[in-house]
C-alpha cells in the first residue's frame, strides 16, 4: 500500500513541479513533455503496481523490479545523452553568433592611419 | 588573395607579422582576435590589418574559421592563414598560391614535420593510422584554402572542431577534397608569448589525444588523401 502512495506522490509532485516551471517560465515547453510522460508513468505505477508486472512479463522478465529500474536507468541515460546533444547544437549557435558578431563589428583603420 | 591570423594575446610579435605580410605579399589581412586580453587588436590594426575580435575566446580553430567567414562574406579566394607569433616564413606564402595555381588543389598544408620532437612523431603517426589521413604535417597552421574548401570548413558542421587538424582535415579528405603538402621553413615560438596551445603540458596532451582519436576512429577516412609535393 505505501509503495503505491509513494509512487502516486512523487508522479503528482512532478507533474505539479514542471507545470509550474512552465508557468513562471523556468523552462521551455518543448522540454517539459519527457518530465510529463515520466510524471504519468509515474503515476500509472503508483496507481496501478500491477501494470509493472504485466508490462515485464510482455519482455518475458521474471523479476519484475528488476524490469523497472532498467527502464528507468535506460530512459535516464536516453535523456542525459540528449542534453548533451542539445548543448552541442547550443554551442554551435553560440560560436556562429559570435562570429557573426565579430564580422558585423570589424575594424579596419588604425588610429594613426586615419 | 587574403591572409588570416589567428591571435590569442600576441601583441608583442602580431604587428611584426602584419607589416610583413603587406611588404612581402601586399595582400589584405584580417587578424581574428580571439578574445585578447592584450594590445594584440590595436597592434594589428597599427600594422595595417583588418581587425575581427571575439567578444569571448572560442579557441583557435573557431579563430580561423571567423577569419574563412569573413573572406567568404566579402568574396575573397584563395585564403591563407597564419600563426600570429612569427614562426611561418612569410615569403613562403608565395609558395603555397604558386601550388595552388599549379595543381588546383583545394588545401595546400605548408609542411615542417622536421620541428616536431619524437613525442610529437609518435602522436602524429598514431594519428596518422588512426584516421587514414597521409598528412605528414598535421598541426600545421599554415596552410592555403581554396573556395571549396572554405565552403566546407565554414559549415556549422565545423563548428563543434577545436583544433585546426585531425578534424579539418578528416572532414575534407571525407569530401574528396584532395590536400597537397609543400615543404615550408619554420622557426622556433618565442618562449615567452605564443606557447604551443596543444603541446603545452601533460594534461593538455591527454586531453588532445583523447579528442583527437575519438574523432578520428568516428570519421576515419579511407584511401589516399594526400599527395606530397617535393619541388621547391
């Protein structure tokens, strides 16, 4: 019965979290859908423990926990790996901009010269 | 014809660099600064260069690759680009346009592998096997791009690149671009500015081998990319 609440509580407590984050514009909306899916796997779970049971035996796992946390590890490093993507792409951007920045402000007369 | 220099607080040799250039070429000069916290911006400009200058340092490669943007921007080809601390020959721009004009080809390395120290042949030729690559000079800064090249290298693609190397280089040779080597003179770094940014201590050298082979294994490049030239 507690492992049911817990899980209940921390699916409600994300979900509320990142709704609002969104609203005090902490975060952008296009980050928010993994956070919300996790919040309602989350939920789900808390709701119902025994989906966790039948979605493991589908993957022929016996032990379903086991099956659990793997998906959670997997779907953590999925995410990470994503971030760092996203920080590539963002560096990118940043460096063009500067470029971009340093061409548009060019100098090209020395004070002596002019 | 445009040069550029990268420079990262060379104010006591880019000046020198600059005024040599125009006596000895006569061509324009764009010095990318890259972010100096010295005169190195004012100096270049006393030299008679044009200056672009980095709010925020982004690396050397980043350098050269806002100086190709540059000449890309104003339509100018073919660039060559220079370190700002004096150690390439001047006069031997000459040599690498009189390739360029000659074979055509797209990157023209100015080569010295002679100034390397053993630890840096090993690096090299581990590099070398690692990526397919047949440059015999792979950190040379002093090299000559042709259009096509330049359309390359400025791509955002490029812009995830530190070094002006294994990288560059792997993403030409991966194009088809062909590279040609021409023997160039070059002469020791003044000891106390223009310290080598790679070779510089151990921890830095872990760091550029780890990159350097990430990169290399995941782009390696196969068949003969190079062709080395021994006139001159």
């Amino acid at each position: 019965m507690s492992y049911r609440i817990t899980s209940m509580v921390i699916g409600l407590f994300i979900a509320v979290t990142i709704i609002f984050l969104v609203r005090k514009d902490y975060i952008h909306v296009r980050h928010t859908i993994w956070w919300l899916v996790v919040a309602a796997c989350s939920a789900i779970v808390g709701f119902f423990p025994e989906t966790v049971d039948l979605v493991a035996r589908w993957f022929g796992v016996n032990y379903p926990p086991t099956f659990f946390f793997s998906v959670g590890f997997a779907a953590m490093l999925i995410k990470i790996l994503r971030m760092d993507i996203e920080f590539s792409r963002q560096e990118r951007e940043i460096k063009r901009l500067t470029q971009r920045l340093a061409i548009l402000e060019k100098r090209d007369r020395a004070p002596e010269d002019s | 014809m445009i040069v550029v220099v990268p420079a990262y607080n060379e104010e006591t040799t880019i000046r020198k660099v600059v005024e040599r250039i125009w006596d000895v070429v006569g061509c324009p000069v764009v010095v990318v600064d890259d972010g100096s916290s010295d005169r190195t911006a004012q100096e270049a400009l006393i030299g008679g260069a044009m200056v672009v200058s980095h709010g925020k340092r982004l690396g050397a490669w980043t350098a050269i690759q806002t100086g190709l943007l540059f000449a890309r921007h104003h339509r100018i080809a073919p660039i060559v680009t220079l370190d700002g601390d004096g150690q390439h020959e001047i006069e031997d721009i000459s040599v690498l346009y009189d390739t360029y004009r000659r074979t055509g080809a797209q990157v023209v390395i100015g080569s010295c592998p002679e100034r390397a120290s053993k630890l840096r042949k090993i690096a090299w030729r581990f590099l070398r096997t690692l990526t397919g690559l047949s440059v015999q000079d792979l950190t040379s800064g002093f090299r000559l791009y042709g259009p096509k090249a330049v359309e390359i290298l400025t791509s955002k693609e490029a812009l995830l690149l530190d070094y002006q190397d294994v990288g560059v280089l792997l993403m030409l040779a991966n194009k088809g671009i062909p590279i040609v080597e021409v023997p160039v003179r070059m002469y020791e770094r003044p000891k106390q500015s223009g310290h080598s940014r790679v070779f510089n201590n151990w921890g830095a050298v872990i760091r550029y081998m780890m990159h350097s082979s990430v990169y290399g294994v995941s782009k390696r490049c196969f068949g003969n990319n190079s062709k080395k030239e021994v006139s001159q």
